[in-house]
C-alpha cells in the first residue's frame, strides 16, 4: 500500500474511486477499504456510478482537512479578479 501526498489528494477529479485513491489517501488497505464501505462506516459518503464505488473529492478533503472550515474553496485558492 503507498499512502498519497497532498498534493496527489488535491489534484484529482470531482468523483474518485474508493480504491485506490480514497482507500490510500486514508492510508487503508484494500479489503478494509472495501469492507468499511460496506458497512456504511468510511468517513466519506459513497456514490454507486454502475458497479464502481466513488466518492465526492470535496468531501474526502473536508475530511482530510484540505479545506478551510465553513468554505467550498480549497486552501491557497485565488479568486480571479472580477471583469468590468
């Protein structure tokens, strides 16, 4: 098992796999990760996409605390500067 750096965690797509990128960045094995999903009890809610197993990449970071308390906004992002 090779756990993720941050900044593997923070440059993934809106949905992830269970396995193996949540599995990882939560430093889990296979089969535990597997096993806790279905008993309802990762740290992160699934979404069923066909027969795969995803999960919401904000909330994974939520959970890891990539993100900063009460914001959508991941840290060190900088808001484009508004057009006229």
């Amino acid at each position: 098992m090779t756990a993720m750096t941050i900044a593997q965690i923070l440059d993934q797509p809106a949905l992830v796999p269970l396995w193996p990128t949540v599995g990882q960045a939560l430093c889990l094995a296979e089969s535990t990760t597997y096993q806790l999903a279905a008993q309802d009890r990762l740290p992160v809610k699934t979404v069923r996409m066909g027969r795969r197993l995803m999960v919401r990449t904000v909330e994974l970071h939520r959970f890891l605390g990539l993100l900063p308390e009460g914001t959508g906004v991941a840290t060190g992002y900088q808001p484009a500067a508004p057009t006229a």
